[in-house]
C-alpha cells in the first residue's frame, strides 16, 4: 500500500523534525524543505500528494511558494501559520490553499486537513478521471 506523500515547507528546524516524526507515525510518507527556493527546486525533483507550508520563510513567503507552484505543479496545499489573523487566513485562500492552520492547533486537527486535502484514492490500476 502506498503512503500519501505530504511536502512540508517549515523553517523552524525543530518544528520541521517533530512535523516528520509525527506524519509519519500517522501513515505519511514526509518530505521536508525549509525555504520557498529549497522548496521549488525539491518540487522539480519528487512527487508529492499534498502541500503543508509554513507562510514566515527566510527567503519569502508560503503565498510566494503557492503563487510559483500553481504554475507548473497545482498541489492541494493547506498553510500553516501562527497568524491566525483574518486578513492571513483571506490571503491563504486567495493564493490557493485549501486550509489555513495555525500552529498550536491540536495534531489531530492537523492531520484531518491534510486528509481532507489530498486527492481521494483510487483502487489500484484506476486511472484519473479526465478533466474537462
């Protein structure tokens, strides 16, 4: 069975970690970035079901790294920010994540967006339907 592929864009080292840690013991398969620039150049490379993304990155921001990634990989992306602000969960959608999540939300709060995001399975050999 194959595990749903969840990129994790977080510059806070350990934060990054204790995400890792705690999506895989759920099921996920993690990959980690730390920057918008670390981030689309690991998106050329891997293949990922699902975008989590800190919005406060040392060289931009997670709307920057939507904005980028919405013309050559659209992901289902949910952003992950300690502003909990209106104005940042309005601008979240805007760029095009799905949910916006801040930081100190229960995990298990966390892994129901994520699960809410990504793409519903198929059974093996299905192919994707075919968008109009």
């Amino acid at each position: 069975m194959m595990r749903e592929r969840i990129f994790v864009v977080e510059d806070h080292a350990p934060t990054a970690r204790s995400l890792k840690v705690y999506l895989e013991a759920c099921g996920f398969a993690v990959t980690l970035a730390e920057s918008v620039r670390s981030a689309l150049e690991l998106a050329e490379e891997i293949e990922f079901d699902a975008l989590l993304c800190d919005l406060n990155l040392p060289d931009g921001t997670g709307w920057d790294l939507m904005a980028e990634l919405k013309r050559g990989h659209p992901v289902p992306a949910i952003a992950f920010s300690a502003y909990d602000e209106p104005e940042h969960i309005e601008r979240s959608h805007a760029a095009g994540f799905l949910e916006h999540v801040v930081k100190g939300s229960s995990p298990e709060s966390l892994v129901a967006a994520i699960r809410r995001a990504l793409p519903p399975k198929r059974p093996p050999g299905e192919k994707p339907a075919a968008r109009s």
